[in-house]
C-alpha cells in the first residue's frame, strides 16, 4: 500500500493531549518538584510555558527553545490552521518566554551557539529559517520553496534536512522528497538524496547524515550518505516497519520500530540491525554517548546504549518526534504545555 499523509500531529497537535484552544504563550513559572503529570512527582521543575502543546524542544545550558501551535479552524482529520509559536525559555525559570518567531507551521527545530533554525512546514512553500537566539537579528530564510520539511539538524557549517515531499492529487503518493543542506550562511541548497520514498528523521555525525525513509511502507529503510555529496547515498537496513525517531553516537545509530515496538542499534562499521530494548508508541529516540532516551507508553524513559534494563525516567511525555531534548546535565521534556526540566544525576 502506498502511503498516505497521516502525521498531522508534526503540525501542532500531540497524540497524547490533541490540539488545544487557547491564548499563546503568556508567561512562565517555576515549580521545585512539580509533578510531571498530575499523579506524581518525576523530580523534576516544572516550567509552565503556556496554554498550547508543545511540539518540539532543543535545549542547551541555559535555554529550551520550543515550537508551539495555536489552532484557530480545527479541520477533523486535516492539520488544523492556526499559528505557530518560536519561544525561547529560560532553564532556570527566571522571566517570561521571548518569542523568537511566529509561522503557520513549524515541524522541526535544531540549535547551535547563536541560532535556532526552523524547518516551516509546506508540502510546496516550505522554508528553512535561522533565528538569532536572543530574537536580535531578523529571520533569514536560507532555503525557500522546500518540499514540506520535517527534520532539521545542524553541524558547524551547515543545516541538513529532510523533504517529506509533495502530497499528489490522488493522496497516495508524495513525490520530491529528499535530504537537502545548505550552508549557515547561506547559498545554493545541495540536494545530498532525491526522491526518496518518505524521508522522515535526520541526524548527522561528523562524515555523513543519515535519515529513516519509508514511514508507512512495510520494507523502511535506514539510509546514509556523507555530508559534503561525494558519493551516492546508501542502504543500512531495511524491512524496518514504520520508522519513528532516529539518533547517532559515536559508534552507533539508533532508532525505533513498529510504531515503537522495539528501539534498534546498528554499528556505524556495519553488520546487522539489533534489538536493545522494548519500547511502545515511540517517535522520539535521543543518545547522548552513554544512554539511550525515548518515550514509552507516554512516559521518558532511558536505557544504555549498549542495551539491558531500561530505566524510567518518570516523567510523562508528548508524543512528537522532538518531544524531549538532553543536554549534558539535564533531560527537557515537554509535557503538555509544560517543560519538565530532570537532572540526569537524580536518576
């Protein structure tokens, strides 16, 4: 069966709490061992950024930077209308969140030193945005009329990804999609894959990117290609049922299966895929060189990267490909329209 454009949620609304009403984002508080979902405490501080889902979250030592999504004219099973919200939050709770920007669509974010890029999601009018961090300098779009992009990552010279493609006019197939960069300070758009069948999560090391394709198909695949364009694009895996949620460390990437069934290892030198834990409704997968994090039946959970016992984390979590983020010391989980900031030594 072909696939059809079911990832509404990427949009603005959270599998878990649906798409809310409400104003946009108006002021933040800091709880000490805020209860994560109204049930028990994750030991976390609970940041109250707002009244509508978050979307996605990056995070570094001292700010989360998170995409909102205001609904206006709910569309049933459409992506709703509405607008979207860049806001820059302090980790320590100290004064109200800075909007950074307001779109239609935001799908995915990634951070460096200075800037917050955005991918604005558009199956024919997309773009790839830089923010400045502390909302100084005025957007630059860096790439326009990109294929609705999704995932968005960053390495010290340029911005990578992915085009989900066009939906056609029979609604079962998508055309365009692909693996795009371009440089930080702009220029022509390198195109590094094309047409592939759904290209979904990216993430990058410091040779090659590597994306998950195939959503929807039963046979998905993990591809890889080096970063700068010098050879063609190559299989990893594939047979990998519905592809949710993709990460790298130094020697391994990782990502989820079946909806979440399982999260899978494969060694960057190669050989074959390999199960490392269990894991249900899983989009969002994170490593951070020791430990693997991911959410499983709602709640953040990690395990090591190696495998064995998974721990939980406590804290409930949205179901978003970017619904939490890990910095060195600390796990930013979105919530609802909360952040749940956990130090990773309390756990």
């Amino acid at each position: 069966m072909k696939p059809t454009r079911r990832f509404h949620w990427l949009l603005g609304c959270s599998l878990v709490l649906g798409c809310s009403s409400g104003a946009a984002v108006v002021g933040s508080d800091l709880v000490d061992g805020g209860r994560a979902d109204g049930q028990g405490s994750c030991g976390a501080r609970l940041i109250v950024v707002g009244t509508d889902p978050i979307n996605a979250v990056v995070a570094d030592d001292t700010h989360a930077y998170v995409a909102v999504f205001s609904p206006t004219v709910p569309q049933g099973g459409q992506p709703a209308q509405g607008t979207a919200h860049v806001l820059r939050v302090a980790l320590d709770g100290s004064g109200a969140p800075s909007q950074l920007w307001t779109e239609a669509r935001v799908s995915g974010l990634a951070i460096d030193e200075a800037n917050v890029y955005v991918a604005r999601a558009d199956d024919t009018h997309g773009a790839i945005v830089k923010l400045s961090k502390d909302g100084t300098a005025s957007p630059v779009v860096l790439a326009a009329e990109q294929l609705y992009p999704t995932s968005v990552r960053v390495d010290a010279t340029h911005v990578y990804w992915t085009n989900r493609g066009t939906l056609s006019t029979s609604g079962t197939e998508m055309p365009g999609g692909g693996v795009s960069r371009v440089a930080k300070s702009g220029g022509a758009v390198e195109q590094l894959a094309v047409e592939s069948l759904e290209p979904m999560t990216l993430v990058v090391d410091d040779t090659s990117v590597y994306w998950t394709d195939g959503f929807y198909a039963q046979a998905g695949i993990v591809m890889a290609a080096p970063k700068d364009g010098s050879s063609a694009p190559r299989q990893l895996a594939r047979g990998q049922f519905n592809l949710t949620g993709l990460a790298a460390d130094a020697e391994r990437i990782y990502w989820a299966t079946g909806g979440g069934g399982q999260i899978v290892a494969l060694p960057k030198t190669g050989g074959a895929p390999s199960s490392i834990v269990q894991a249900s409704t899983t989009v969002s997968v994170v490593a951070d060189g020791a430990s693997i994090y991911f959410v499983s039946n709602g709640l953040l959970q990690r395990v090591a990267s190696t495998g064995g016992r998974p721990e939980s984390i406590g804290c409930r979590a949205n179901i978003d490909p970017q619904s939490f983020a890990v910095t060195p010391t600390a796990v930013v989980v979105a919530n609802g329209s909360n952040l749940n900031i956990v130090a990773k030594s309390d756990h």
